[in-house]
C-alpha cells in the first residue's frame, strides 16, 4: 500500500497574509502587480513539491484603499503566465459562480487545463457582499441559499459543457479530408432557472477532463455543495478539535453523496510564523502586529459581523447580542469562527484585530520549523487534514524558509514527496481519478491523458 502523503497548496497573495506585511522594509508595495514576483513565489513553491498553487480572488474593489494593496491581477490571465514558467505544480484559480457564465468560465478553464498540460484547478466560490453585486447590476447580493442554489446549476452546465467533446472527437485524418467527428461532439442543450446553454464548448476536451474542482465555504450549504461536487476544499479551522470535525462532517456528507470520502481533500489554511528559535518566531510575530493599523482592523470587523460603523470599542468584547448565522448573507461560516474565536478566548477587539490579522480566520502556527513540522504532522494523522493550505505571512520570504526549513523536515518523516518524478495531471498529484467522460463508457479510455 502507497503511504499517504501531505498535499500541499501554496496560497499566493501579494506581499503576504498578513495585514501589514506590505509595511515591512523587505515587501515591495507593488508585487501584486509584478509578474516576477509572483514567478518568484511560482518556482520557489514548485522547488518545495507542493502540489499546487492558489490565488483567491472577488470581482469588486475592497472599499478601504488605506488598508493594505487591494487590486490584483485576474487569476485565471495569471496563472496562465505561470504555466509557461513552471513545469510540475497545479494552478487553481478562484472564480465566482455568482458572477460569471458558465460558457465563458468553462472555456477559460479548458484553455488553462489545455495550456498547462493538465495543471489547471477551479476554487469555486459563491462570492459574498454587496459590493460585488453592485457590479453586476444587483442592488444587493443575492441571498446565500440562492447563490448556493445558482452554483449547484452552474456546475451542472459547466461540466455538461467540459463533456461535450469526447477525448477522441478530432480524427486530423488528411487523407480521407476528415479534421473532427460530429458525432463525437454532444451539445448541452440546457434550460435551466439560471442558465440556457446550447451549444458544445469550442474548445477540446483538456488533459484532465476538467480542472480540479476546489471549494471553499464551510457553511451547511457549502458543505453539501462540497460533498457533492468538490475534490478538495480548502477550510480556516481554528482548533485540532473543530479542524477534525469539519474532516469527519464532509467525508460523511461525501459518503452520503454517493462519492469515495478519498476523493475530496480537505486543506485547512495556516499561517506559519517561522523563527530559528521560538523567541525569534514570537518576535517575528510582533514585529507584524506592531505594523497593524487598527481602526482599519475595526472596520473590517464591523463589515464581516455586519455591524453599523462605529459600534465596536478597541478595548471591549464583542456585543454580546450579536445575531446567529442564520442571519448572515454574506460568508456564514466565518462569521461563525470569528465569533466563537473571540468567545472562547475572551478576546477584546484589539485582541482579535490581532488575531485576524495574519490570516483572516485561518490559524497561525508561530514557532520553530520543528514546532510548525510537529502540527503539521500531528493535524495530518489525527483526521484533521488531508494537507495544507500554506499562506505564509509575509511574501517571499515566508514561503522561501516554510520551504527550505519546514519542507526538508516533513520530507524526512516520510509526509511529503522528495521530488515529483514524471509530469502529471493536478488530480493526478492528489491522488484521484480522471473524471469519465459523461457521454463514454469507462472502458473506452482516455488517449488525452497520454500526452501528459
Ligand atoms: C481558503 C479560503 C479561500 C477563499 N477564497 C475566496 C475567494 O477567493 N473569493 C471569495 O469570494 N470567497 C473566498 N472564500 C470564502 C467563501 O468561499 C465564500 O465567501 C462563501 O460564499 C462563503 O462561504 P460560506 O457562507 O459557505 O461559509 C474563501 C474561503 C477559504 C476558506
């Protein structure tokens, strides 16, 4: 039997995760616009074996400019860039089912798939707030249930559209004057409440079939959604205990779902804060919560736990009335997290600012490569992850020491691969099968798979 190995994601944002990492001397200001940065990080995350890298995205401006660099570059156009600089890692990009058609999206995702030679992955999110919605002339964002509801459709039509073209459709025969098979070819024809698609997609069908599907809300909806689509998720967990939870929630949902509970991956974020010593980690920590802005920390808090401006008091709890998540639109489960976060550690405002501030949520590991090793491990065989989602602090230099201090570590106990050894597909490198195609029996095989 093969041992079970980590799989690990790199999660790519400008300067970092951390809210003030931008303020550091060693952070260019500017990276979110640098292709060399992000070629940097590429190729540093592909020297680590990681199975893939993942840029998280929202079609909306954040509101505050003040707070820390708010653009990005469109993740799909991105990663398309970092296909031609790398070779073996997975590239999945956020798009948002709320906001985009099915057409379009599955053609961009096929091109990426097709381009990277089978790396390209989907993190699918429903995209919460407002402000997005305003950009698609709505008022307001659509309510959670129906965003969730508009997701479920348009999976539905994108892999409708990803099988409307067999493996084998183009025949390239000269001689006979026969370029493709028509009858290879199988049109969608969907009406749907949200979606009318009639035609085959007009692009072939890519080296995995379709991109790695990733999912990424872990309210209720989210987790049925997740089981019923999803072949990794990526989740923020605060302790081993709901981290390990979560775990044995979605395998069941995915069991329920009639799916293999081996073939959805589940990836909690952490924020590793690396120091040779844990004196040098903590100091490294304080030197990031000294650079936090904190009335900036305020009004981020207040837009998440949907309060009016000015409510909350730097050096008080949280309202003690605050409403349940049935109540919240935007994203149900951090709201959750955050809340009970402050709760069970009694943490005032400031406190939580501090808190929130490397990873919005997901935990931070501070600690020696060792200590960081050691949770790793300890979450990976105690059921609480399947892997990781790596979102280093500070970028590039918190994903250059995880991978030339945490990688050699975990390589030694036997977690991760020393090396990718022959290319392979993203879905390949997490261990699950190649989707079939809709419209073929199994046995027919897949002749696009050998050109990998
Ligand atoms: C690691 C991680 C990354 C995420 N990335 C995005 C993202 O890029 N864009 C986005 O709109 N939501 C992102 N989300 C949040 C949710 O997918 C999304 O907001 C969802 O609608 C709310 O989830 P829930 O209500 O099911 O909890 C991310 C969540 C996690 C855990």
């Amino acid at each position: 039997m093969t041992r079970r190995r980590l799989h690990l994601n790199a999660f790519l944002m400008n300067t970092g995760h951390h809210e003030a990492s931008w303020r550091l001397p060693e952070s260019d200001p500017y990276a979110h616009v640098e292709l060399d940065h992000y070629v940097r990080l590429a190729r540093t995350a592909e020297r680590g074996t990681f199975d893939s890298l993942f840029l998280a995205d929202g079609p909306q401006l954040w509101s505050n400019l003040a707070q820390r660099p708010a653009s990005a570059l469109e993740p799909l156009t991105l990663l398309t860039a970092l296909a031609t600089a790398t070779e073996h890692i997975g590239l999945i990009a956020t798009a948002s089912t709320s906001y985009n058609s099915p057409y379009n999206l599955a053609r961009k995702f096929a091109s990426l798939d097709i381009i990277s030679g089978g790396r390209a992955g989907w993190n699918i999110v429903t995209t919460a707030g407002a402000e997005a919605a305003r950009n698609f002339g709505l008022d307001a964002e659509p309510a959670h249930a129906e965003r969730y509801a508009r997701a479920a459709e348009f999976l539905d039509v994108a892999l409708k559209l990803w099988d409307s073209w067999e493996d084998d459709a183009i025949v390239a025969d000269k001689a006979a004057g026969v370029w493709g098979d028509d009858t290879k070819i199988h049109p969608p024809r969907h009406r749907g409440k949200y979606f009318g698609v009639e035609g085959a997609l007009n692009v072939p069908r890519s080296p995995q079939g379709y991109p790695l599907l990733v999912q990424a809300g872990s309210s209720k909806d989210g987790k049925s959604f997740a089981a019923r689509y999803a072949e990794a998720v990526f989740t923020a967990q605060q302790t081993l205990e709901d981290a390990q939870d979560f775990y044995a929630d979605l395998k069941a949902r995915t069991v329920a779902a009639g799916r293999n509970p081996d073939h959805i991956k589940v990836l909690p974020g952490i924020v590793p804060v690396i120091g040779s010593t844990e004196a040098e980690a903590r100091a490294n920590e304080q030197v990031l919560e000294d650079h936090i802005v904190y009335t900036h920390g305020v009004d981020r808090l207040e837009g998440l736990l949907q309060l009016p401006s000015g409510t909350l008091e730097l050096d008080g709890q949280l309202p003690a009335d605050l409403p349940p998540e049935s109540s919240i639109e935007g994203a149900k489960s951090r709201y959750t997290l955050v809340v009970e976060l402050a709760r069970r550690e009694r943490l005032t405002v400031r406190q939580l600012i501090g808190r929130l501030g490397g990873g919005r949520g997901h935990l931070t590991f501070t600690g020696t490569p060792e200590q960081v090793a050691d949770a790793v491990e300890e979450w990976f065989t105690l059921g609480a992850a399947d892997g990781f989602n790596i979102m280093p602090a500070v970028l590039p230099s918190g994903l250059e020491t995880f991978v030339d201090h945490v990688v050699p570590l975990l390589r030694a106990r036997g977690l991760l691969r020393e090396e990718y050894g022959p290319r392979q597909t993203l879905r390949a490198r997490y261990g699950l099968p190649r989707p079939a195609n809709q419209h073929v029996s199994p046995a027919a095989g897949s002749p696009a798979l050998a050109r990998v």
